[in-house]
C-alpha cells in the first residue's frame, strides 16, 4: 500500500492507543475564527422528511470544519458533514439502494461509517484527503433509526467535534401514519473561548465530562420552540444516540410509550414503557399515542446529562 495512503480506523488505531498523531483541539484560527461572528443560531428542524421517490437514492456530502452557534453566546469550531451538527438525516427503506459519494474539503482526513450499511469497511469507509471523495453502495437490510459517523482515527475525535448523524430505515411495509421525529443526542466537550470560538477538546473527551448533552446539536432548543402535535396523533420518534461516549435514557414526563420497538420495527414491539436506554452508536424507535392536552417534557432521564441541555417539549394542542 502507497506510504500516503489514507488508512480507515481500526481497533489498533482507536483513541487511546493511537500513537504519535496529536489530536488536542479542532482549530478555532484563521477562517473559522473569521466567520464565527456571523454564525447564526438557528433551530434544527426535527420532523422526519418522506422517502424520496424512486428505489435508488443518490447522496453526495461533503466534510466541511465550519463555525456553529450552539447558544446566543457560544460558536463551536466544528467538524461537520455540510455543516452542520448533526449532519443530514437520510431517510430511506429497506430494500433501497443508497449510492454516496463523501468529498473531502479539508486538510484533516475524513471518511464516512454507516451502522446501517452491509459492506467491506475497509473499501467503503476508508478515509480521504483533502480534494479526494470515495463512493460506496448499500442496500440496507434492517429497519430502525441507525447512526452514521466519521471513522477516521481517533474516532472520538472525529464523533465528539460533530462528524455523526442518523439514517432512518423505514421497513418496506409502512409503519401506521404518525407523526414522526428525530433526535440525535450528542455530548459536546468543549475547550475555553478563543479568538470568539469554542475548539472542541479531545483530552475532555477522554474524560468524558461534556460541557453539553443535546439534543439536534443545541442545548434545550426544544425548550424555547417546543415540538407541537394534536390532541389524537400517534407520534413517534427515531432516537439515535451519537454519544460518543454516554447513554441516552430517554422518558416523557407525564406520559408513557405505548410501544418501543427493540429490533427492527415493526417487530419486537414492547408496550408501557417508561424509559429506555439507547446506547452510544445505537438508536431505537419509541411512540406514544396523545390523548391527553398538555405540555410533556422528552428528556435524558440521566438528569446529569439532561440538565446540560437533554430537554424538550412535545406540546399536544
């Protein structure tokens, strides 16, 4: 293999036994340092969008280092998937082709790892320079609400600076209709103000105490602009959780799931339940039926987490 061929990630190139490459903090100089006083923030829209039409969906991104307004007074330095954290949902079916193509615009290798793809890693998930772009195809087999991710070593540098999204397998025959939500639970660890940016910090990872657990990228944004339904909708919500590192214990306050799917849906369906723990890198599917008016908070019941910013508000009208 050519000496500047760029490796994908594997056990023996992981976070802390990688050797002799310094991952100390995403940049916040020069370009990004620029821009971060006209970064607005703006809220992460989270209804899930209908399949596109057809069998084969095909999907270019691009790896992007761009400054993000998390809060009124914070911008983090973020490694994204077109800029944004997290990066698109990318909704599609069992038994659909998705054809992607990752080009890479920056100097940092970057590649693209889909939970929810059947292929040879080393082949579809290899890392790309700057310029370079790879392309894959999958046929997803399982339904469910999946996650994707860099793989470029160290992975938890490349998850925790916002290389991670969710891809939603719906099965080949439709769920009942609902109201349907995604939420991608992230643990932002973040360096000191600099030149008006916040770097994230891999030594914070590492010890994994996040300045931030959010949910779509903002602390409590579904707070200030709750999510709204009406009185009688199903609603469910495909929950991924990108960690990188801690669970998400997903609850409703005042309310209780009337099905979480623990595989594939619509298989595996349980009823009652209160609160279920998705796994860093894993996701799962939860509804509820509205009969009842009210404002009901959707939270990380893990309150330490969920007071850094794991709350919003499902208001049924």
């Amino acid at each position: 293999m050519p000496a500047n061929a760029h490796m994908n990630s594997d056990s023996r190139l992981d976070t802390a036994v990688l050797k002799d490459v310094k991952h100390g903090v995403t940049t916040a100089a020069a370009p990004i340092s620029q821009a971060a006083s006209s970064a607005k923030l703006h809220r992460i829209a989270p209804e899930l969008q209908p399949v596109p039409p057809g069998r084969v969906q095909k999907v270019h991104w691009h790896a992007k280092h761009v400054p993000i307004r998390i809060t009124a007074d914070t911008v983090v330095a973020a490694w994204t998937f077109e800029g944004e954290i997290p990066g698109p949902v990318l909704h599609t079916r069992v038994g659909d082709t998705v054809e992607f193509t990752l080009t890479n615009d920056e100097d940092v290798p970057h590649s693209m790892d889909f939970h929810a793809a059947q292929v040879d890693p080393r082949v579809a998930f290899k890392s790309v320079g700057k310029g370079e772009s790879v392309t894959f195809s999958f046929t997803p087999k399982y339904a469910g609400a999946f996650m994707y991710h860099c793989g470029t070593a160290p992975v938890l540098m490349h998850i925790g600076s916002g290389m991670h999204g969710a891809i939603i397998v719906s099965p080949a025959q439709p769920l009942p209709p609902a109201k349907e939500f995604v939420i991608v639970q992230t643990e932002l660890h973040l360096a000191a103000q600099a030149n008006g940016v916040r770097a994230f910090d891999y030594t914070k990872m590492l010890s994994t105490f996040p300045d931030f657990v959010v949910f779509n990228g903002r602390p409590d944004q579904y707070m200030t602009d709750p999510i709204r339904v009406k009185l009688g909708d199903r609603v469910r919500f495909w929950v991924v959780n990108a960690g990188p590192t801690h669970p998400c214990n997903f609850h409703f306050v005042g309310e209780q799931f009337d099905k979480v799917y623990l595989g594939a849906p619509p298989a595996s369906a349980i009823p009652g339940v209160q609160t279920w723990s998705v796994a860093p890198g894993g996701g799962m599917v939860f509804e509820l039926q509205c009969d009842v008016k009210g404002e009901f908070p959707f939270v990380n019941h893990g309150f330490g987490h969920g007071q850094k910013g794991g709350m919003g508000i499902l208001v049924v009208e």
